[in-house]
C-alpha cells in the first residue's frame, strides 16, 4: 500500500484474509448448491435489500475474520457491510472495510455463476482513499485485486489497460427493465454490444481486464458494490466516475448513494455519463 503510517489494520495482510473467506464461502456453496436451498430469505440487510440466509452465513463468514484481526492483532477499523451495517472495532481507529459477502445475490440465489465477494479497505470514509481492493469471481474462480499505487492484478498477473478507442463491448448492470430502457435508448448508435453479468463489481472488474470498453449503469449504487472494484479499475488504468466533486466527495456510508460510470479511455467515459439517467 502507499506510504502511510503504520497501522494494525491497514498492514494486516487482507489479501491472506479474503482469500481464507473465500475458500470458506467455497465450503458453503458446496453445501447449498441447489436453489431450494440457496432460496431463504431472513428479512431486509441494513442495506436495504432482502436478505438471503446464505447472504447472513457469508458475512458471518467475514466477520468471523474480522474479529480474529480486531482481537489478535488489536486492529481498530470500521466494517461497512451489507447486511450487518456499520460495525465499529476497537473504537474504530482510522481505517474503513467495506463488504459485500454475495455481489450478485439474485444470480447465486439462481444458481447463475456469476456473483463475487467485494472488500475494500480505506484511510478515510471516502472513495479515493481505498487503499486495497479484492473482487472474486465465483463462477470464474478468478480473482481481482489492487493496492493504492501498486497496480491491479487478476490472478496474480498484472493487468494494464492499453490505449482502445470505442465501445465495442459494455457492461450494464440494473434489474429494473423500466430504469435500463431509457439507458438502453441513449446507448443506441454509440456502442456496438451491451453485456450484463448481474453482479456491479465484476462488472466494473470486467473493464480493468480489458473485457468491457466501459461499464454503464441506471441506478445509484452503494459503497459496498463499488468501492473495491473501482480502485482494481482505477490501478489498471480506467477511469472512474461516480458523479460530481470528484472521489473524494463520495462517501462510504451504507446510505450513500451515487451513479457510477467506468470506462477505459477518456471518450469513452464522457459517452457513456452522458447516458445516465440519475444522479
């Protein structure tokens, strides 16, 4: 990470800690592999979403970690995360985890393979100052991550987006068929192909690897779905947007909301804010 001062959560070693939730969560899904199983709900996630017992069982997962780094290593840090909220430990310090222990929720609900576990970890509560972020693709068993000023990487390999001109291939995210129409409509005649995964944060992954020209999106997103992804696009070379002021204006709370837009040349990121439809 950047030159910061030393500090027990921020020099813990998160890459060893995600990688340990994701062979856990591996385990669970292996065990729930089939809809009926994967399909129990246990009412609404602090994040406003209705929550699976599966999405409670990853976190769970995740906090289990959490505690072992705040109780081993006397780490203060602030966890913001999808179903539990915001959960300080230690008094919290100077340090920010955001997480989404199931990115694509519908589609692992589905038996669809493409949903991801999103952590991030910041200096302060704002977008620009993710210092390490780590995405997993379940269904490609891949895994993104990048540290603030160190580069972005996808299974270990360094990832550097080179100069393209065109939308050839974008991304778009949204469930919503009455919010992704009017898109849909402005994106008409200025990109070629549209792809939707159904998970925001392999998306957004999706253009640091040179997969997507740009990622387009007609909600207003949350921390939890952006924050890692966007410092892995940001590390290879894409350029970001999440609306007016700038990164640093973008907050992580759980109630934030903003539009994000992702693309790997500067065009193509002015096409495609030009087709938001909010924020």
């Amino acid at each position: 990470m950047s030159q910061l001062p030393p500090d027990p959560a921020l020099d813990a070693d998160w890459t060893g800690i995600c990688r340990r939730i994701v062979e856990e969560q591996k385990k669970l899904f292996a065990e729930f592999d089939t809809m009926k199983k994967r399909d129990n709900y246990e009412g609404i996630g602090e994040g406003g979403d209705h929550a699976l017992v599966l999405d409670r069982m990853c976190e769970d997962l995740v906090f289990a970690e959490l505690e072992n780094l705040a109780d081993s290593g006397a780490a203060a840090f602030t966890a913001i995360s999808e179903e539990r909220g915001t959960v300080t430990f230690n008094e919290g310090g100077n340090v920010w985890v955001v997480i989404d222990p199931i990115d694509g929720s519908l589609n692992f609900k589905r038996t669809i393979p493409r949903h991801s576990l999103s952590i991030a970890v910041a200096t302060a509560p704002n977008m620009a100052a993710v210092e390490f972020g780590y995405v997993y693709d379940f269904g490609t068993d891949e895994e993104f991550l990048a540290q603030s000023g160190e580069g972005a990487y996808l299974n270990e390999e360094r990832i550097q987006l080179e100069g393209r001109e065109g939308l050839e291939v974008v991304g778009v995210e949204g469930s919503d068929p009455a919010q992704l129409a009017p898109m849909l409509e402005k994106l008409a005649g200025k990109v070629y192909r549209v792809r939707c995964v159904g998970s925001l944060a392999i998306s957004i992954a999706s253009v640091a690897a040179g997969r997507f020209d740009g990622l387009a999106f007609p909600h207003l997103s949350r921390s939890v779905d952006v924050a890692a992804a966007q410092l892995i696009a940001r590390e290879a070379g894409a350029l970001v947007d999440l609306g007016d002021g700038g990164l640093s204006e973008v907050g992580l709370a759980l109630e934030e909301r903003f539009p994000v837009t992702v693309a790997a040349s500067g065009d193509g990121l002015d096409t495609l804010v030009s087709t938001r439809t909010v924020g």
